[in-house]
C-alpha cells in the first residue's frame, strides 16, 4: 500500500522511482516512517515554513546589500562633488511627489473616455471625425477662392537693406536681391509677400556670411535685420494662416501598400548583405533540382564550409571583391590529393565485393530467420495457444540465435547491417541494440525513440510520394516544386521521459499497428505510384514493340534512367532501406529482367561482331547489377501481428539482468505488440548460451541458426578479389599468404579488410604514379567507375590528362620507367603499356580457371590450405614447377576418357568466356590453344562414341601424353612470368611487401609485457640507452622506478594459485618487498600512503593489460583473467 514511502526510506540514495523524489518528499517519508500520518504532516508543515524563512532571509540579504552599496555609492558622490564635479548620476534622481489634483484627473479623464465609447460613444465619435474632416474641406476651399494679397511697397532704403540681406544669406529669395536690370524696383514691390518671409524665417546668425561684401562693410548688420522685420511684421499674422493652408494642401493621402507588391519590392531589392548561396549536394548526383545543365565543377563538402566561414566572418566587406589568389589557394589545402582519392576508391571497392560475398553466403541463413519471424507474427491460432514454454495462452517474444564466427564483437557489423536491411523488407521497425544500459527503462526509451525516429522519416517519406505523385500526374521533367521537410529530432519525437512504462508502450502499439498492418497512407501511397509506374512501362514499351532495336533500345534506357533518378531521388531526400525503395527497387529489378531479355533476343539474331560485343558487355552489366540487388520482399498482411524487431549483435556484453527487466516490462504492458529477438553469439557452446537465466529463457521462443562459417567463405573472397579484379591491386603469393595465415588465426573479416586496407594504403603511398592504376586511359570514357568517384574533385581523371599535370622531376622519372621507341611521345608510350595490363590480366584469369578447375577435379571439389598455396604459386609464376602440377599430372596419366572429356570441355568453356570478354580490336592471344583444345575435344569425343574399348585402350596413353602436353606446355606457361616481369608498367598493379605488412600486424606485445614484468632492468635499459647511463645508475634506478614496481606486483599476481586475489595481502606483501628494498639500500623508512599510490598505479596497469578485473560489487577481491 504504501511502496513508494517504503522504498525511498529504505533505499536513501534512491533519486527516480516512476517520477523524480524531491528533498520534501523524501522527508516527509522519513517523518511518516518514525511518526506516521501525523508526523508526515508536521514534517511537511516544518518543510514549508523552513523554505519561506529562507526565502525572507536571502531577500533580506539581497536589500541589506542594496543599502550597503547606496549608501557607498552616495559617499562616493559627495566627494566627487566637494571635488567640483557637477555631473548628475543616477543617485541624484528622485522620485516627484505625490499630487493628488493630477492623480483625479487622471482619474476624470480614464473614465470619460472608457464611458465615451459606451452604448453610442463610437458612433458620435465617427460623426466628429468625419465632420472636422468636411470643415477642414471648406476651409481650404475657401482659401483657394480668396483673392491675392496685396502688395508690400517698400522705399528706396527699405529696398536697400533687402539688397544687403539677399547678398548676406543664401536662403534669402534671390528676387530680393539688387541687380542692374532696369524693373528691379517694380518686381521688388508686387512681389508676394509670403516668399521672403518663408525664407526669413530660416535665417539664423550661422547663416550670415561675416565676410567684406562687393557693397561695403560687414558694419550694422543686425540694425540693418531689424529694419527688414519691421518691414514684414505686419504681414507676418496672415503669412502663418498662408503656410498651413499651403501645407494641408500639400499633404497627399496616405496609400497602404498590398501584400504582394511588398513581396515584389523585398524581392527586387538588393542584398544588405549577400547571402550565402549552398548548392545542394544532392545536386551533384543527379539533375532534377536544375533545368539548365550546370558546366561548372560542384563544390566539396570542405569548401562549401570554407565559404560560410568566409562570408559569416566578413560582413562588413564586400562579397565580391576577394582575393581571388588566395581563396583559391585556400581551397586548394582542403582539395583531396591524388593518393587519398586513390586509396578511398580502392578500399570502397574492396569493401563492397567482400560485403557482396558475404552476404550471398548467408542469405539462406538470412531467409531462415525471417521466414521465422513471419510464421511467428501470422495469425495463427495453433501458434497462439501451443507456445513452446511453461506459460502458455500468452503471446510472448520469441527469440532467433545467430551463432557463427562472425556473430562476434571483432566483427558484428558484418552480420548485423545486412541481416537488418533483409528484416526491414518485412518488418519495418528494426533496432539494433549496441550501448550498455543501466536498467530496463533506459533500454526501452532507447527503443522508443528509434522507433518514434523512424516513424517521423515515415511522414516525410509521404510529403515525397505526394511530390511524385504529383510529378507523374503534371508529367513534369524535373523534382524542383516538390520539397520534403527537413528531419528535426529534437521537436518531432514525443516526450517520453516523465511518461510510466504502461505509457510508453501504448504510445508504441497505437504507433506501430498500422504501419505493419499495411493501413497506413504511406503504404497505400507507394502501391498507388507502384501500380502508376508499372502501367506507364507497359505503356511505353508497347508502344516499341514493332519499331527497330535501336529505339526499344532508347526506351529501355530511358526508362532505366528514370528510375535510377527516382530511387536516388527518394534516398538524398529520406534515407535508405524505407518501404518505398523497396518497392522501387523490386520494380526497377522487374525493368532490368526485361531489358536483358531483349537483349538476348537481340544478340541472338546479331551478326555484327562488333554490336555483338557491345551487346554483350551491357548484359553483363546489368547481370551484375541485378545480383547485387536484394531479391523481391514479401508483403505484410492485415492479419498480421504487429511485431518490433530486436537485434543484440553481441548477447555475451549485454546485462542479463537489464534485458530481462525488458522482457517482463514487454511481457506485462505490451499485450497487442509482439517482441522479437534476434541474439548474436560466437557459438552456440557459448556459456550465455547455455546457462541462460530462467527469468530470460521462459520468456522466449528460442530457435538457433547458424552463419556461414567465415573461412568458408574466404576463397570466395579471394576469388572475387584476385581472380574476378575487383581489387585494383593484385598481390604477389608471399602477401596472400600472410593474409590467408593471419585470417585463420583471428577468423574476422573485419581484421581482414583493415589487412587489405593497410595494403592498399601502402601501395598507393609508396609506389610513384600508383594512380594510373584507376585512372581510364582516354578522355572519352565517361562512365569509368573511378571518373565517376572523382566527379567532384578537380582531380585529372584521364591518363592522359594525369601526365599533362605532371612536374619535369615526376615526368623524368616515369620516364625511366618505360622507353620510348620511334617518334612516339611518353603519352603514347604509357598509354600503350597500361592497355597491355588489363589484357594480360583477362589471359592469366582465363588459364588460373582451367587450372583451378582441373585441381578441383582431382580434388573432388575439396577445398583448404593447398588451394591457397596454388593460387599464390600462380601469382609468383612458378606454378609449373611445384608438387601440384605433379600431383595434376599424375592424375591425368590414370584419368578414363569420360574424364578426360570432361576436363576438356570445361577448359572449352574458359576460352569461350575469354572470346567474350575481348575488346574491340583486341588480338586473341589465346587462339592457337583453342584449335588444340578443339582438336583434343573431338579426338577424345570420338574416342567415347565411336569406338570400341580395345582402340581406346591403345589409344588413351597418347592422348594422355598430349592432354599433359597442352596442359603443361601450351596452357601453364601463360602464368609465367608474374605481373611485374610480363608488362612494363606491371609494378604499378602489383604489391609484395610482405615484411611492411608483418611490421605493422605481428608486433610481439605480449613477449614485450612478458620481458618488461619479469625483468625491469631490460626494460630500463632499453628507454635509457640513447644516454649516457651507465649500467650502475641504472642499478641505483631500479628501486625507485615504475617497472621494478610492476616486478613485485606482478610476482605475487603470478604466485597466487586461485582465481582471486585479496587486496589486503596484496597490498601487504607490495609494501613489505618496498620496504626491505629501501633498507638494503640504507634508505629511511617510505611513508605508507606513498607505497599506497605505487601500489594503486601498478594494479590500474594490470586492469589495463588484461590481467584482472574487479570481482562483482566487492572491493576486497581482483579477479584474475587469462591474458590474450
């Protein structure tokens, strides 16, 4: 009944139970605890009163101050005025007085006018307006029907000193002014008179030139003022009246402006300041935000920075007068270089084809888990009421383990990212789990808020399909009028912080269930545009059906380009792996299908050998890229429960009591959201595995699946790798070794790509001109990948562009690289040795084929360490001579004819593929061993059909002898020499530093902690030995120094039998050993609390090591550890 109370008095420290527990609360608590109710409300009572009375204290204080500093500041004053200083401060103020006559009129006035706009107040109100607006109508009528006033006459000396007042002041009309024309006097006397008195009354003393004068003196000037005021005086009364009739006459009538010409004018008008103009990166990867094509390069990430800082930091300067000079120079520092471009394109290329393997390996693995999730979330009433656990009538999580050597901490990435996104085609709400949480809660708000993430992305995910809808509806070209909102975090999830477990939970299913359920807009708008797009497809390839190749042709690609544009679109504007792509990408897949087919049917009928070859490498092409696509995603059904996904990709570092308290919350709380698990371990002997907790195992369903095994899947690595080139380096067969040694030591791919990562970098450091490597050899080669990687850069992207940027140091030295014969210049020269390389590469592919394929039949398809060895003998060239092509041979001297033929035919089959993958004008060097191989295919074919077993039987040892032959003599010796001696420029694609790679992997860190803990004086020795230290300071060292305490902490670590260590004993024998040492050295006894602080520095070590840890809650025991 009253747990709360109970639970905060028994635990003092407790600061969150369902809400924050506040210093009253927790008081009170105590207070009922000793007293009861009573007590409870004394205390609470005390309390409040205790927090009022320090109230009235600090403001006490804060006004006892305001006088101290008044009367300090006052002092202060008075001496500055006995001083002489007569400047008024803010102390010298004083509040007027109260006036009770000013205050009742106010009064007065107040209520007049709010009685004034009573009953008909406004009404009389308007009537006044307008009716002083009708007099002052008439009044200006009237002035304009008075006739003119009458004339000044002046005499000869009044006419005189407006002469010299004209000449005096500018601002005098000049009409007064004497002149020598004839009628002067007239104009002066039927001039008006409101003109000179209008300028008169501008004059002031500073207007009065005191200077001589062509007339005379400056001499009684102001004698000279009065007279000529006295002249206009009379007429001043009427000039007034005059003046501000002429000024309601000119005053125009007020002309509101609308809305939209303000927004024409705001947009005409010019710029206080340029603001920043941010090209959208988006822009970079496609056109549709642009209906002009833009020639100039796209800016960098670094410079778009570079150019706010820019702008932002000078305001007050001019936006276009810059130092051209040096903002380029700026931007040049953060422009990539070419070693960096290189490297980053090789890895990423790299990194994709070992993910690709990868994950062909495991799809079924990947398949089995979610067809398990989806039998689990169907409506199924034998599921709901025969559970596999204890309890059952109760939906509760089920659980899938993925056991494998990949499913580890080394490399849970591996798994997890494409386990997740094969999830995501089916269930939506997918949350990958990888932060140590301190309780339950903590966990399941981190659940919520992904979740509450991913359903805001849903939202724009709709403003998207609404623009493209739209965009197909108006057949609009490009994206430019549709906009999705920006992502902000921050005010778009619900706060979930205050809200109770039960909350959080409703908030989740109410959230969710439409969205798995397929009833959401969102769904029903993606299949719409589906369904829009799939119809106009058929639309427009019908209409392409009896129209030439090369018109279906354009059409496919049209077609495949706009839907390229739209899934790029959809990924720069939302993100990866929403519901929409999916369905984009199973209609983009269906587009691909259907573009293949007509081009088989196109090659089929194909005589050109030429379009032939062109037609065949764009099926490769789109072979390619459909095999790199995820296959088709099934569909969720009304029927099905709604169900969110976890993913533990590494179960042994997860608190088991934190994911049970989860467990329970979910199982208690969430009655209509289904809970599934999936829970990666290295094995399924692990011991999490095998002695998990009760409170964790009847609340789930388990089913194990188990990963490809990893080194499984390394030939297939190497295969893609080395034999298939998609690593632009090809490695010698010392290096392969190495890596395929340190692979089977870790068993982690992620190990294997930092490998492959440290090779490339060094190939691409060390080795001079390492970039023509990539780098396509003519300009017209628009698509080469690594043009493509380069297209925001100022990079060249050509050969022959790379070597007209290249210093007369840098060009002398690739020229002592190749020799130039003839007439030919050093362009042509490269250029015709990097072509030799690819083509000696598509012949030494081809061969390794054969011979991978005859050593498998001799095998019987086993594979294991000799493949590897094979392989690396092939790429060092001496494959003919080692124990395999021995154990080869030997095989084919017993080999039957069906054998033989077999072997023959698929050896056929390699040098068809290579017929096809040669260029256009390309020579076949491989075509004598196909009229050999051809030759021997229809002697060993007739040898099986027409004749009979005694002709074979003296026939077979020379056809043998000659298989051997051509094998051994014709075919093997295209793989000598290796790459670096068969091409000129070969050492470029090549890398065999093998002891750079041991130095940077196979460090001895544990002999060196071995040496540096058993004998310190090496260790000492060995960071004094560039100095002068003599081996008997260095003896004299030793007591003192951290190593020697390392020594003593770490023999009583090794003498110790148990698993745990006692600190106290520890620390005793650490301080006893200390202390004898310094004795023998005749030294004075060393303060405890400074062997203390030794002591604790050595024991932070060993934790850092490896050797132990803390032993559970306890502070007494140290728990000794096995050290990797």
């Amino acid at each position: 009944k009253f747990f709360r109370k109970t639970y905060i008095t028994t635990l003092p420290n407790l600061g969150y139970l369902d809400r924050p527990i506040f210093d009253l609360e927790r008081t009170t608590a105590k207070a009922w605890k000793e007293g009861g109710a009573e007590a409870e409300a004394k205390a609470r009572a005390t309390f409040v009163q205790n927090e009022h009375d320090e109230r009235r204290r600090t403001l006490q204080e804060f006004r006892d101050w305001q006088s101290d500093i008044r009367a300090k500041k006052q002092e202060e004053l008075k001496r500055l005025r006995a001083a002489g200083d007569t400047t008024t401060g803010y102390f010298d103020l004083t509040v007027p007085s109260y006036n009770a006559t000013q205050q009742a009129q106010a009064q007065a006035d107040a209520l007049e006018e709010s009685t004034s706009v009573q009953g008909e107040g406004i009404e009389n109100l308007g009537k006044v307006f307008w009716s002083s607006q009708e007099n002052q109508t008439k009044d200006i009528e009237h002035v304009n029907t008075l006739p003119p006033p009458a004339p000044v006459s002046l005499d000869d000396d009044q006419v005189k000193i407006c002469g010299e007042m004209a000449i005096f002041s500018p601002l005098v009309d000049q009409s007064l002014a004497i002149s020598e024309e004839p009628n002067v006097i007239d104009k002066l006397t039927t001039k008006p008179a409101p003109s000179p008195v209008g300028n008169l009354k501008k004059l002031n003393n500073s207007d009065v030139i005191k200077a001589p004068l062509l007339h005379g003196s400056t001499e009684n000037i102001d004698e000279k003022e009065s007279q000529l005021q006295s002249i206009v005086a009379p007429n001043m009364q009427d000039t007034k009246k005059l003046e501000e009739i002429s000024s309601r006459l000119s005053r125009k009538p007020v002309e509101r402006e609308t809305w939209e010409s303000l927004q024409l004018k705001a947009k005409a008008a010019p710029y206080l300041h340029k603001p920043p103009v941010l090209p959208s990166c988006a822009d970079m990867e496609s056109s549709d935000d642009e209906d002009v094509e833009i020639t100039s390069r796209p800016k960098t990430r670094e410079e778009l920075l570079h150019g706010l800082r820019h702008q932002f930091t000078n305001l007050t300067g001019s936006y276009d007068n810059v130092d051209v000079s040096r903002k380029r120079m700026k931007n040049n520092v953060n422009c990539p270089t070419h070693l960096e471009v290189a490297f980053q394109y090789a890895y990423e290329k790299t990194q994709a084809a070992v993910n690709s393997v990868l994950q062909k390996a495991n799809h079924a693995c990947y398949q089995q888990v979610l067809e398990y999730f989806v039998e689990r979330s169907s409506v199924n009433r034998k599921l709901l009421y025969e559970q596999e656990h204890l309890v059952p009538l109760q939906p509760f999580p089920v659980a899938a383990i993925v056991a494998g050597t990949d499913a580890s901490a080394a490399s849970s990435a591996v798994w997890t990212d494409p386990l997740i996104r094969h999830l995501k085609r089916r269930f939506p709400f997918v949350v990958s789990i990888q932060r140590k949480y301190t309780n339950g809660r903590q966990m399941l708000e981190f659940i919520a808020n992904t979740i509450f993430q991913e359903i805001h992305q849903r939202e724009r995910e709709g403003q998207w399909l609404q623009n493209e809808m739209r965009r197909a509806t108006t057949q609009s070209i490009t994206r430019r009028s549709g906009r999705v909102d920006e992502y902000k975090p921050d005010t778009e999830v619900p706060v979930i912080k205050w809200d109770t477990v039960a909350g959080i939970l409703e908030q989740l299913t109410r959230a969710v269930t439409p969205i798995i359920q397929m009833a959401d807009d969102v769904s029903i708008q993606a299949e719409m545009l589906v369904m829009e797009l799939r119809t106009a497809r058929e639309l427009q390839l019908g209409d392409c059906v009896s129209r030439p190749f090369s018109i279906h042709q354009e059409c496919f690609e049209r077609l495949v380009e706009d839907s390229k544009d739209r899934i790029n679109s959809l990924r720069r504007s939302i993100g990866i792996d929403t519901f929409t792509e999916n369905l984009l990408l199973q209609l983009h897949r269906e587009l691909l299908e259907l573009y293949i087919a007509c081009l088989e049917a196109q090659l089929a009928v194909e005589r050109v050998d030429t379009q032939r070859h062109v037609i065949r490498h764009l099926m490769q092409s789109l072979i390619k890229e459909t095999g790199l696509m995820a296959p088709d995603a099934t569909t969720s059904t009304s029927g099905t429960t709604p169900t969110i996904l976890l993913v533990l990709d590494q179960y042994e570092s997860v608190s088991e009591s934190v994911f049970g308290d989860v467990l329970h919350m979910w199982k208690d709380h969430a009655k209509l959201l289904r809970l599934g698990c999936i829970l990666g371990l290295t094995s399924l002997s692990s011991p999490c595995y095998r002695r998990m907790p009760l409170r964790i195992a009847t609340c789930l369903v388990l089913r194990p699946f188990v990963l490809e095994d990893s080194l499984k899947c390394f030939h297939d690595i190497i295969q893609t790798l080395v034999i298939s080139g998609e690593c632009p380096v090809i490695c010698s067969g010392a290096v392969l070794t190495w890596l395929y040694i340190g692979f089977t030591k870790t068993h982690s791919i992620s190990v294997f790509l930092q490998s492959m990562r440290c090779l490339l970098y060094r190939h691409f450091t060390l080795k001079s001109h390492a970039l023509l490597n990539l780098l396509p050899l003519t300009n017209v080669e628009y698509q080469h990948p690594f043009r493509l990687h380069c297209q925001n850069t100022t990079l060249p992207v050509s050969v022959v562009a790379y070597l007209d940027g290249l210093s007369p140091a840098e060009r002398s030295d690739l020229q002592t690289k190749v020799i130039c014969t003839g007439n030919a210049s050093l362009k042509d020269t490269v250029v015709n040795h990097l072509g030799k390389v690819p083509a000696w590469k598509r012949v030494w592919q081809t061969i390794w084929s054969c011979v991978e394929l005859t050593y498998q039949v001799v095998r019987k398809s086993k594979r294991g360490e000799h493949e590897v060895h094979l392989l690396a003998a092939a790429l060092d060239g001496t494959l003919l001579h080692t124990k395999y092509m021995a154990e080869i041979k030997a095989f084919l001297l017993q080999a039957g004819v069906k054998l033989l033929w077999t072997v023959v035919q698929e050896w056929r089959q390699c040098l068809d593929t290579y017929a096809m993958d040669l260029i256009a004008g390309e020579t076949n060097t491989l075509e004598a061993i196909v009229q050999q191989v051809d030759e021997t295919k229809q002697i060993v074919a007739f040898m099986q059909s027409e004749m009979n077993d005694e002709e074979n039987v003296r026939m077979l040892p020379q056809v043998r002898i000659d298989i051997i032959d051509l094998f051994m003599n014709g075919m093997v010796v295209f793989l000598s020499p290796a790459l670096p001696e068969a091409c000129v420029l070969g050492t470029l694609f090549y890398y065999n530093d093998v002891k750079g790679l041991e130095e940077m992997f196979e460090a001895s860190h544990f002999e060196s902690i071995q040496a540096a803990l058993c004998k310190p004086i090496h260790a000492l020795e060995k960071d004094l030995a560039l100095s002068t230290t003599s081996k008997r300071q260095v003896k004299k060292m030793i007591p003192e120094t951290w190593c020697n305490d390392m020594q003593l902490i770490y023999r009583f670590y090794r003498d110790t039998a148990g698993m745990l260590i006692n600190m106290a004993e520890w620390l005793e024998y650490f301080e006893n050993q200390v202390q004898g040492e310094a004795s023998k050295n005749k030294a004075g006894p060393i303060d405890s609390k400074y062997i203390q602080v030794r002591f604790l520095r050595g024991l932070s070590t060993l934790r850092y090591l490896g050797f132990l840890r803390k032993y559970g809650k306890s502070e007494d025991y140290m728990e000794k550890l096995v050290f990797i």
